[in-house]
C-alpha cells in the first residue's frame, strides 16, 4: 500500500497575510520533515465578481500557483505542490488536509474577502469554522506576528483534564525545533489560595515530565486582578515582556461529544490579538488516553 509523504497544508488567496503565513510555513516544513502544500479555494461568488471568464480565471490562478510553488523551492529547497479547488473555503481546506495527508494547517488569521466584509477585531469565519472542525493541529498567523525562528513554545495550562493533551505536541515540536518550552497559568483571582495551590502543583508536575524528556522548561504563575477577562491580555503582556517567545499552544473545548466543536472567547481572543503564531489542538475524546505526571 503506497503512503503519502506528510505535508503542511496551506491555504492561500495571495493578499498579503496569507503569504506572510505561506513564509512562515517554511521553519515548520523544514524542522518537522513536511512538504508544503498550497490550497486557492474558489469560492461561486469570485466567478461571478470577475472580469474573466471561469476558464480564463482558472488558468489565472493556476499560473500564480505554479509560479510562486517554484520560487518557493529555488529559494527553500522544499517540496512544494499545488491544489486548486472550488467550493466553500472551511470544507475544502478541511478535505484537501485529509487527501494529502497533512499533519498540521498554517493559515493567516483572515482572507482578503473577510477581510473586506469584517470589523479588524473580528476572527474570520473560515477561520473559526477551519480551528473548531479540523482533527489535526491548526497554526494561524496574524497580520502582526514577526517571522523568526522558534525559540521557546507557551503552554498555557488550566485544570481541566483536555489542557493537558497539549504537553505531547509541545514535547514534539520543541525537540524537532530545538525549542524550550514556556509553561504558565494565570490566576485571575489572588485571593484564591486553593486554586492557587492546584495550579502550581500541576504546573510542577508538568515542568518535570518536560524536563525528564531533556527539553529546558520553565514555569510561570502570572496573578492578575479583575476577573477572567484578565486572562488573555495577562498571557499576551507575558507573551511581549519575555520577547522569546514564538509560539502560543491552546486548546478548544468541546460542548459535548455530539456537537461540533466550538471556540471559546479565551481562545479566539488569543489567536485575534496574538503577534506570535498559535497552534490550536482539538482535545480527543477523554479517556481513550492520559497523560499522568
């Protein structure tokens, strides 16, 4: 039985942010041993807003494609192949990820269409439909987000029994980038001794298993006040008074194991307002495998 190689699947329409994710894909294919691949999705109302005829704008796109994959590789040294689909953009980038056997999906934030039609503090709807849907891990870039090498890796962990699926892709990511990894919860309430308590000892438990793979790791209790509203901008300021760090790792949530998943504020906020790239793990079914430390 033949196996495809792995891949990075990335979705592209060729404005400016999703080729500033499409460069930010090369460290990843590179250190994580994947071959990138490109996506254009057409969606039915680009034909009809077109000046071109449908076959003429096919042949558009396909030259664009080819042409940017090549560059790619002359100046890369990866494997670069193109796809070319038409449909809505969640479920062909979703389809196109199981067919070429992709590993993780790296996207800007929002598309040029999106980002006509919504207010700059919006996450995209394709975006969030792509993070709530996908059974592989997605990485989205922002507009802002600096490309550099990966440094350091956050794990931002609460107590939920899902937070910690986390720990095993950071191990991964980490050892392949020859990463640290930054381990923090915050506390939004500084008069919660047991709370408190709970999380240091976790976040403990979570340093040692990390280190005892030969990973440098360090962990954090950032405490703020005013509620858990303070628990995204408390993240980010850490995020921009370490300055070393290049990738935030979250976590959706599930509402039950009968509805799709969805994306918490928390969790859309952080990929909103985040400079650095976010990797967003949906959490398998409990129970089929736990992490104990």
């Amino acid at each position: 039985m033949l196996t495809l190689p792995e891949t990075i699947l990335v979705p592209i329409d060729f404005n400016e942010q999703s080729m500033h994710a499409m460069n930010r894909s090369y460290d990843f294919a590179r250190f994580l041993g994947l071959e990138i691949v490109l996506l254009y999705v057409f969606e039915n109302q680009e034909y009809a807003d077109s000046f071109f005829t449908k076959g003429e704008l096919v042949s558009k796109i396909t030259g664009q494609l080819t042409q940017t994959a090549n560059e790619v590789h002359e100046r890369t040294g990866l494997k670069v192949t193109t796809q070319l689909k038409t449909g809505k953009v969640y479920e062909e980038v979703l389809k196109t990820a199981r067919e070429v056997n992709s590993r993780y999906i790296l996207m800007g934030t929002n598309s040029a269409s999106e980002n006509v039609r919504m207010d700059k503090n919006q996450l995209g709807s394709n975006t969030s439909k792509i993070i709530r849907q996908s059974p592989i891990p997605v990485i989205t870039i922002n507009g802002k987000e600096k490309f550099r090498f990966c440094h350091n890796i956050l794990l931002p962990l609460d107590l939920t029994k899902e937070t910690r699926q986390k720990v095993t892709y950071a191990i991964e990511l980490a050892r392949r980038f020859g990463a640290g990894i930054k381990v923090v919860s915050v506390l939004w309430s500084k008069h919660d001794k047991e709370i408190k308590s709970e999380l240091v000892l976790q976040m403990d438990q979570v340093q040692r298993f990390i280190e005892n793979e030969n990973i440098r790791c360090t962990s954090q209790l950032i405490e703020t006040e005013g509620g858990q509203k303070m628990l995204v901008p408390g993240l980010l300021q850490y995020v921009d008074e370490q300055g070393d760090v290049d990738l935030i790792m979250i976590m959706t949530q599930q509402e039950n194991k009968l509805i799709e998943y969805f994306l918490g504020s928390a969790a859309q906020s952080i990929i909103r307002m985040s400079k650095v790239a976010v990797m967003s793990i949906t959490p398998f079914e409990l129970g089929t495998f736990e992490l104990t430390f």
